[in-house]
C-alpha cells in the first residue's frame, strides 16, 4: 500500500466518523426536541384556569353596578350587562352581600377556578371571579337571547317562537350539558338548582346551562328553589340539604314539564297537576295550548314520559341524565329526519 493510499483511507475514515457523529448528534438533538413540547403540553391544563379580575375592573365595566345594566336577579346573585376594557361583553354575577358574609372563610377562588375548568356547547364557560372584602363576583360569557323562562312565561312572543321542534332541541341541549358537569367532569359537577331560568338561549336557540356548582352558596334557601329541588332535598337526616345528582335530574323533569305544558312550576304544583295526566295518557289537558299540536305525538308522549320518570320517582329509582340525554337525543334526531 502506498503512502497516498494510506491517507486517502485514513482521509475516508475520519469523514466516516465526522458523519456517524453528526447523524448521532442530530438523532439527539431531534429526541431533546421533541421531549420539550411534550413536558410543556404536560405541565398545561386542557383549559387555561379562570383568571381574578381586579374589583376595580368589575366596577368599571359594570358602571358601577348600574341598575341599568341589571339583566336578571337570584337566589344567589344579581346579574350585570358588563364591557370589560377590552370591549369584551360578559356577564357579571354580584352574589348577594348576605350569602357573602355567611361564607366569608370559604375559598370560593378554589371553588370557582374548579369549577371554570368545565368547557362544553351547551354551558356557559365561566371567564373569571372577583373578591374583596364584602364581595364575591362571578364573570361568564353573555348570552344575548334570555332564558328559557324568559320565553316562555314572560315574552309574549317566545310561545310562537319556541315550537315543538325548538323545545325538543332546546332539552336535548340542556341534558347534554348536564350530562357533561356530571359524567364528563372530575370531580363531577353538581348544578344544584336546574330550572328554566338557568337554561340561556344562545342565539341560534340552543339551550346553555348557567349557575352551575353554585349551590353550595344557598343551600338552605327556599326562595327560587321550592319545587325545583325534591322532597328528600329538605328531608336530609341532619339538616345538610346537600344537592346531588339526582336532585338535578329532578329540576330537569320540572322544565321538561314547562316545555310541554308551558305553565310555570309554582313551586311544585305544577308536578302535582301534571304527573296524573301523563299517567292517564290525557296529553291533550297537559301540552301547551298556545302552539298547534303536531300530528305526530309520539315524540312528545316520550318526551312526558321522561319527565314522569325524572320526577315520579325516588331518587333510587329516578334516571340518570346521560341516560335522559341519550333519548332526548334520539328525539332531536327523529324530529330533524
């Protein structure tokens, strides 16, 4: 071998691990590289924790809690038309000064950042809270259009504008919702209080779920809750009046009820009158008069069916809302083919 052919080889040697080294350095690099978004994805929640908003924001978005800008009032809390400084419409919930003092040692930022987590089309998601000394403050998404009570006990127009086809969905919609807080969060959500005045339309009326995981804020007052809650609600050993799942399949048997009947709960009256005209099968004394009864029943003879189940039964023996909401789903889709 000669002395050109020695280096030519060593020449080719050395280039050989020049190249192995820059292959491995880049395999390297590419496994660094891929670990780092993977750790960054780890360390984020699927939703981005609310936020506090300074006092002095919620003030002067809601203009100083204008009366103006009142859109409604609870059982828990006042509600306010709000433009936060971005130009962002939201809703603000003032909880009233009783409830706050009464849980002044309560981590209600624990309670809401918990439970702001939840996402989903037919709630509404909750931006952000604020507190201060005497104050409690929820911010959520505006929903434009009202509530399901709105339309159909207040506005004299919301009977014509909410058919049979639209209450089918607008139910199907609000137990979807409510399957989601209870089947779909961890831990699961309890709303608490389910009645029509906390099921908003959005404005392609689609029904969302409002004031959820808040009862625990008023759970011994009556006002707004009579009715809606059932009888094992007030007749918990101890007085502990804890809402749980079961007591909101219960509020959604009584706005079922509403939908079909378009009457008001009347602090369970309503259930009282309605329960034996589903069971003696007289659905032309329960559905609403106001609106042209479809040729079809059947789909509505389900519909009160339902709500007899939600709310004739125990609570051993009362329906799930996943499983509500997998016939009300159904119902939707027979009604749109």
């Amino acid at each position: 071998m000669t002395e050109s052919d020695a280096k030519e080889i060593g020449y080719d040697l050395v280039m050989a691990l020049l190249s192995s080294s820059v292959i491995i350095l880049g395999i390297l690099l590419a496994i660094s590289c891929k670990k780092k978004p993977a750790e960054s994805e780890e360390a984020l929640p699927v939703k981005v924790c609310t936020r506090a908003y300074p006092l002095t924001d919620i003030d002067s978005a809601t203009d100083g809690f204008n009366p103006a800008r009142m859109i409604g009032q609870g059982r828990v809390g006042t509600v306010y038309a709000a433009a936060l400084a971005s130009g962002e419409l939201v809703a603000v919930k003032r909880i009233h000064s009783g409830l706050v003092l009464s849980h002044a040692g309560f981590r209600f930022s624990s309670v809401i950042k918990t439970i702001s987590l939840a996402l989903h089309p037919n709630i509404v998601p909750i931006f952000g809270f604020s507190q201060a000394p005497g104050e409690r403050i929820l911010v959520t998404e505006f929903v434009g259009l009202g509530s399901l009570e709105f339309y159909l006990h207040q506005n004299t127009d919301g009977a014509s504008l909410l058919d049979w086809t639209r209450r089918v969905r607008i139910a199907a919609g609000a137990a979807r919702g409510l399957e989601y807080l209870h089947e779909g969060m961890v831990p699961s959500i309890v709303h608490g209080c389910v009645k029509a005045s906390n099921i908003l339309i959005d404005p392609n009326f689609c029904a969302r779920v409002s004031d959820y995981g808040l009862a625990f804020l008023a759970p011994r007052e009556r006002r707004g809750l009579i009715g809606f809650v059932d009888d094992e609600y007030w007749s918990e050993r101890g007085g502990s009046f804890l809402a749980c799942k079961e007591t909101d399949v219960y509020g959604f048997g009584v706005v079922l009820l509403e939908l079909l009947s378009g009457r008001r709960c009347e602090e369970g009256l309503l259930v009282n009158w309605a329960l034996p005209l589903i069971k003696d099968m007289r659905f032309g004394e329960l559905l609403d008069p106001r609106l042209v009864i479809p040729g079809d029943l059947k789909p509505l003879v389900r519909l009160a069916r339902v709500a007899l189940a939600c709310v004739g039964n125990t609570r051993k023996n009362r329906p799930s809302i996943a499983q509500v909401a997998v016939i009300l789903n159904n119902l939707e889709r027979d009604i749109r083919s």
